[in-house]
C-alpha cells in the first residue's frame, strides 16, 4: 500500500485502508482504491533484497515493464516482468 500511495504523490496523505493490494504469497496487484485519487494502472513488484527480506516496487505506466533490480556494485540481480 506504501509503495502505490508514494509512488502516486499522495504518501500518507491519502488513508492506507483506501488501498488494497493482494494478500501476501499472491502476485502483487492493485486490487481496489477507494475514494478520488486512483491511478488508471499501477504495476506492483516484490523484491527479494536479501533472504528473508522482501522490499515493494510500484510503477505508474500504461504497460507493465519489466524489473532490472541490480545488486550492489551494479552487476544485475535478477529480472522480474510478473
């Protein structure tokens, strides 16, 4: 919910039990956003940082892109495109 609410601009401003997401073990997705403010499309990823340890991405354009998370010192971790 954090990562749709700040990637739009809204932050905390906008009250997180507006926003749903899918439940942990699911594919993350926008599933609904009550009240004005909502984004026409909004692309979640998680990603693994370290064992154990999951960070959240959203990305507000039309089509889904694809992921490149790198690991420190640039070399390319992983390509996430679900």
């Amino acid at each position: 919910k954090e990562s749709v609410l700040k990637a739009t601009g809204h932050g905390l401003r906008v009250d997180p039990s507006r926003v749903r997401v899918t439940a942990p073990g699911e594919p993350a997705a926008l599933v609904e956003w009550n009240g004005p403010g909502a984004p026409s499309t909004a692309w979640l990823y998680d990603v693994e940082t370290a064992p154990g340890h999951v960070a959240a991405v959203t990305v507000l354009a039309p089509h889904r892109p694809a992921l490149l998370v790198r690991a420190a010192g640039g070399a390319p971790a992983a390509t996430t495109t679900a």
